[in-house]
C-alpha cells in the first residue's frame, strides 16, 4: 500500500484486472462505485476498532511500537 501526503491521506492498491472486474461486479450489485465499497469497509473497520477501544478490549498503546517502524 501506498500513502501520500496531501490535505486527507491517500491510500493505492493494487489488484489484478479479473480481481478489479470481480469489484466492479460486487460493487455494482451493492449500488456503488468500487471506492465507495472500499471506503465503507474501510470504515466499518475503524467503527469497530473503536468501539474495542472504547470497551477497553484493545489498548492502542499496544500497537504504538508496531506502528513507528
């Protein structure tokens, strides 16, 4: 994966042209661009991590070191 630095992060994947159609495909049966469908897993991801966070099941001190390398 790869970030950039601008006013929001920026976040490339890269997947091959049947793994792309296949996106496409899932996301239009869901009424989305395949951004959008990235986006709300993506979302719905940190929703949940936070919510772990908030009930004290995970501590994110924990991964701190892990995510300064």
């Amino acid at each position: 994966m790869k970030t950039s630095t601008n006013k929001d992060k920026k976040l490339e994947i890269r997947i091959s042209e049947e793994d792309l159609k296949l996106l496409k495909i899932a996301s239009y049966c869901i009424g989305q661009k395949p951004s959008q469908m990235v986006r709300m897993f993506i979302d719905s991801t940190i929703n949940g991590l936070k919510i772990k966070i908030k009930r004290g099941e995970i501590k994110i001190e924990d991964f701190e070191a892990i995510l300064n390398d």
